[in-house]
C-alpha cells in the first residue's frame, strides 16, 4: 500500500477477542493531501488482493473516531440471531451469511460467533473422591498447578520483586494422559493420582455467549460498498423474508440499524421544531402571520434544490445532509427577511404593491447575493471533498450549497410575485367589502402604525 504512513501487526488474543488463529492488521494512511486514494478505495483494492487460501481476510475501512460516532458500531449491518439452542442458532447464523453474501454492495459477511474450540473437561467421579478424602476444589487446584502453574512465593532482591512459580514441568505443555498422572495427596499422606478419581472427556465449547435483553443472541455483521445503506438494508429484508425458522428462534437487525432509525427520527422531529421556531420568531418581529408564511415558501424549494443536489452528485440521504436540511431551514429565510422587509418599508412609505416589491427586489438584490456568494465560496471547498476529513462533511456542504442556490434564486423572483400576489388580493376583498372606507386610506401594512389593531 503506498499511501500507508505505517502498519500494526497483532497476533493472538486481544482485549477485544480473538484466538491464535487469528491475526490484525491496522493501516495508518498518510494525510488526504499526500495521497491520491480514498481510504474507501485504499479498502476495496486490499479486499481484492487479499485471498488466502484455507483463510479469510476482512477489511474494513474506518476514518478514526467521527466514523465510529456516527452509530458506535464499525459495520452498518447486523443481524442478530436470538434462540437458547447455540447449535441451532450457528446453523442458522451460517445460512444468514450465505443470502447475505449475495446481497449486491454487501461485504464480508462474518458470523460474529466464532466456531466451538475443543477442550478437555475433567470429570471428577465424587463418591471415589470422597472415599480418598479429597474434594473437588482440592482438586483442581492441583490441577491449575501442575498445568498452569501456582506463584508460591515471591523473592525480593534490591528492591525488585520476582514471583516464584510451582509447575510440574517447566516450559513443557501437558499431554491428556501426563495429566491423568498429576499427583494429589490425601489425608493421611497417602499420594493418588488424578486418574484414580477423575476421567477426561473430550468436548466443544462456545468461546462466548452473547446476551441482549436475556437473550442468547448470535450475530451475522457486514460492511457496504458502493450502494447506500437504505438500499441495502430493503435488499438484505428480502432475502431474509422467506427463511424458515425453528421453533424459538427469531432473527432481528440489530442496534446499528435501530440507532439510525432513531436518529433518523430525531432529526425530523428537530427540523420541524427549527421551521416552527423560525416561524415564531418572524412572526414575533413582523407582528403579522401572513408575511412570516410568504417568507416560509422559500423553504420547500430549498429543500427541494438540496434534494435534487444530493441526488446529481450522486450523495444518499444520511445524518450529515439531514443536519445540512436543518441548518438550511434557518439559512434560507435570511434573504426573504431583507426582501420583505424592504418592501413593507416601502409601503408604509406610500407606494403602491407592485413598486414596492420591484424595488425590494432590485434594491436588495445585491446583499441577497453577496450573503448567498460568500456563503457558497465557504461551503465549496467542503463540498468538493478538498481537506483533511472533508469526506465526512461532504453531505452536510452539498445539501446547503444547493439549497442556498436554488432558495436564493426562487427568493429573488418567486416571493416578490407571491407577495404582490397576496396583497393585490387582500386589497381587492378590502375595496369590495368596505368602497366607502377604502377610498383615499393606506392598506394596513404588518409592523406599522396602520398594521395594528
């Protein structure tokens, strides 16, 4: 890999799992700008190249710790198995990795619970033990001492502490049958050997039981590449959709989808609480409801440039552009605000509907562009991808960019015809209902002496 900065090798058993037959391997690449792959595409050119034969490689591809943030979990997909029976459960774990498999976008398809590792398991016969004065704490300490070893004492010199360690043979593993020789002595003095008083069975045994809400659960995980995480998920359903399952055992997606749903929730929960305090806001300042809802159209047809932006680029709709929407529905009124604002002075000043939104308009275009420029030149770097960690915020800058531009030209345009629109109306009920009244008298105009009750 050329634009590795360094390599992690681990062997063996970590912290977070694993056995001796297994290995890691962590990639540190150097910074974005000195190199010309993403860190996705760094991925898929080692998923390719690493086939071991009589082996499996995964890779995954991380972009440190905002991509772990994002749900806690470093693969999108995971499917949990719940039954009490292990066996059953990892038949059924099996199957799900092979229709996984074959979910286009789906990657590296793993069973989270690796296969049963073989053990020897001492079965002590109690009533012979007993009859020798032994128990079976006794034992297996005699046993965790010749096999593992016991710290007998601890030698200090020089201040330095050294634990002396008591093990039948030194350096060298036991053999099943060295172990049936292990020594013990019972009451009285008199030596027996392990044999004499326990057996040795051979067995499998899980190398962990994993538990959610009580349940022994057995997890299926996967990695996506180049298809978005709603596509998949809909795909992965149906292939899921006609698998039998015994009695007691059910499958669900576990917490990472759960989490995204949540958070999915959550941000349009937040959105219409933001479009909702904007409106209060407007409505406050403006005295008036009708000139905050002419402000409020601009919002739908930012909404829909940010769409159609995300949907040009190629971009899928995920936590950062929904952060990009909400941050747009408080952007976008900024310059329906000075637009409407101007032309309501204007009025109160004595000039009719049309001139007043003609010259709001062109008196305050250039601000309009200005805000909406500046804006832009900040935000495009992040939406090209340019800098270190740009890649993460590359949906939150393309939703705002677009939604800037496109809300910008329908507020220029499409709120100066909507409000001359709705106040030529409003003035024509007023001059049918009451011609007497309306004849030599200003309109009322929100937020001044003629707007207030």
């Amino acid at each position: 890999v050329p634009e590795a900065e360094y390599v992690t090798v681990t062997a063996g058993s970590t912290t977070f799992g694993g056995g001796a037959h297994r290995g890691f391997l962590r990639i540190r690449l150097r910074d974005r700008g000195e190199r010309g792959r993403t860190t996705e595409a760094v991925a898929a050119d080692l998923r390719r190249r690493l086939q071991v034969p009589g082996g499996r490689v995964f890779v995954r591809a991380s972009s440190g710790a905002l991509g772990v943030l994002r749900f806690g979990s470093a693969d999108p997909i995971e499917i949990e198995v719940r039954g009490f029976d292990l066996r059953r459960g990892l038949a059924i774990a099996q199957q799900i990795r092979d229709r996984l498999e074959g979910v286009p976008g789906v990657i590296d398809a793993v069973v989270a619970r690796e296969e049963q590792l073989p053990e020897v398991v001492v079965r002590i016969d109690a009533e012979r033990a007993a009859a020798l004065g032994l128990t079976p704490p006794q034992i297996a300490s005699a046993l965790r001492t010749a096999v593992a070893g016991e710290v007998a004492t601890t030698l200090r010199t020089a201040g330095r502490e050294t634990d002396i360690v008591v093990r039948q043979v030194a350096g060298q593993a036991l053999t099943p049958q060295q172990v049936l020789t292990v020594p013990m002595i019972a009451p009285g003095g008199r030596r027996v050997l392990l044999g004499q008083v326990a057996a040795l069975v051979r067995g499998e045994s899980p190398t962990q039981i994993a538990r959610h809400s009580r349940q022994r659960i057995i997890a299926v995980s996967a990695g996506i590449s180049g298809r978005d995480y709603g596509s998949v998920i809909a795909d992965v359903r149906a292939a899921l959709a006609g698998l039998t399952l015994p009695e007691g055992f059910s499958i669900a997606l576990g917490r990472e989808y759960e989490e995204q749903q949540q958070a999915y929730r959550q941000l349009a929960l937040g959105f219409l609480v933001a479009v909702l305090l904007v409106f209060a806001v407007m409505a406050v300042q403006f005295e008036a409801l009708l000139e905050p809802l002419l402000i409020m159209g601009a919002v739908p047809f930012a909404l829909g440039g940010a769409l159609l932006t995300l949907f040009l680029t190629g971009t899928t709709l995920n936590i950062q552009s929904l952060i990009g929407l909400i941050v747009l529905a408080g952007v976008i009124v900024n310059n329906a605000i000075l637009l409407i604002d101007f032309t309501l002075r204007r009025r109160r000043e004595g000039l009719a509907i049309e001139q007043a939104a003609v010259e709001g308009a062109s008196i305050r275009l250039r601000p309009v562009l200005m805000t909406t420029v500046t804006t832009v030149a900040g935000l495009l770097p992040t939406a090209i991808g340019i800098g270190e960690g740009a890649e993460l915020q590359v949906p939150l800058a393309r939703a705002v960019l677009g939604g800037l531009l496109l809300g910008t030209m329908v507020t220029l345009v499409f709120i100066p015809t909507l409000y001359t629109a709705v106040e030529s109306y409003r003035a024509r009920r007023r001059t049918v209902g009451s011609p007497e009244g309306a004849v030599g008298r200003p309109a009322p105009v929100a937020g001044g002496e003629n707007g207030r009750p």
